[in-house]
C-alpha cells in the first residue's frame, strides 16, 4: 500500500504567497483611493525634445564612462578567451586538413590498414578538435553575456543615482505634482526614478528611438495639416 506524505512547509508556501499579494494589493488599492488624478502639461514638442535631448547625452556620457572602466575590468579576460577561440579553429583547421590528406591516402591504396587506421585517427582527432573549438566558443559568447549584463545592472545602478539627484523623465511632463510629503509624491517619485533609470540604463540608442517615433509623429501630423 502506497503511503502519501505531504510536505507542509510546501503546501503553506503554495498559500501563504498568493494570500500576501492578495493583501498587499488589496492595501495598495486603499490607499490609491485616496489619490488624485495627476494633470499632464499640454503637449509642447519643443520641451519634450529638449528633456529628451538632456536624458540622450547623460545615457551618452554614462556609455562613454562604462566602456572606459568596463574595458580595464573586462577586456584582459574577453581577449585571452578570443586567443583560446583562435588557436581552437587553428587546431580544428589543421585536423580537417589531415583528415583530408589521410581520405587521400587511403584513396591512393584502398584497403591499406595502416591508411584505414590513419583515417579513424585523423576522423578522431577533427572530432575533437572541433569540440574544443565549439566549447572554447561557448566560453567566450558566455564571457561576453556576463559582460553585456554587469554594464547593463551598472548602467542601471547609475540611472537610478543620476534619478535621484534630480534628472527625471516623468516630472517634467507634469503641470502639478502631488501634496510635498503625500504617499502619492512617492510613489510618483519612485515611478518616475525607475523609468527614468530604465531610460537612462538601457542606452542612448533608446532614448534616440523614442526621440525618432516622437520626430516621426510631428512631421506625419504636419504634413496632415500642410495637405488640409
């Protein structure tokens, strides 16, 4: 007979999580009643090109200043990899080259043992060499994937400091922001901190997209007026 054992600890983990999110959002939506609607500036292409214009050189200078420290970190270790990348293809090269001149080989004198086992040999050897190469190229994608992800959580991190001094995405966009010292300042603020961050971290090219679609929209809706 089969005996059935619960884990308990699990079973309240299976419980416990979705009763506290429960909970906080049914605090968070309490305390959301009591904020106002919050009231937006008319739309002025002139500011908002100019706010972005600020957030793309802070992301552009913040680009220039990782590279520099990501290079002195990064770039010994990124380039012993590629050299390890190298003399794997070379390797890999040389053994397809053998394994090539042992098919020949074997051509010149079909049935030959010593040519047979010179072709498994050389048939082993790409096989390896080959596998090193494939491996020593995992290596490097790899390195260069934890490269991309510390200047990210870096850019990230500088975003977030450079938010809180005061260089913010959403602010500016607003006509009145809440009451000094209301819950509704802060999690405005923190909104704003964290998608000014986002905009910040993620790189200048992002901004210069949203800046290209913004462009892109006034010249459509001018061209829309010129044709009236």
């Amino acid at each position: 007979m089969a005996v059935i054992t619960i884990d308990r600890a699990r079973t309240q983990a299976n419980w416990l999580v979705p009763m506290a999110l429960v909970t906080l959002g049914s605090l968070a939506a309490w305390k959301a009643s009591e904020f106002t609607g919050l009231h937006f500036r008319p739309f002025q292409a002139d500011a908002i090109m100019g706010d972005l214009t600020a957030l793309f050189l802070i992301s552009l200078f913040l680009e220039r200043t990782l590279e520099v420290f990501l290079a002195t970190w990064r770039d010994f270790g990124r380039v012993q990899l590629q050299q390890e990348v190298d003399r794997a293809d070379g390797a890999a090269k040389s053994a397809a080259d053998a394994k090539a001149a042992a098919e020949k080989a074997l051509a010149a004198a079909p049935g030959d043992p010593k040519a047979v086992a010179a072709l498994a040999d050389a048939a082993a050897a790409l096989k390896e060499a080959e596998r090193c190469a494939l491996q020593k190229q995992h290596e490097l994608d790899a390195y260069k994937t934890q490269t991309a992800r510390a200047s990210f959580l870096c850019g990230l991190v500088a975003g977030v400091v450079i938010a809180i001094a005061g260089a913010r995405a959403l602010s500016p966009l607003l006509a009145e922001l809440p009451a000094p010292g209301s819950p509704q300042l802060l999690v405005v603020t923190v909104v704003d901190v964290l998608i000014t961050a986002g905009l910040i971290g993620g790189g200048s090219d992002g901004i210069h997209k949203l800046v290209s679609v913004i462009t892109d929209y006034l010249d459509a809706t001018r061209d829309k007026v010129a044709g009236k």
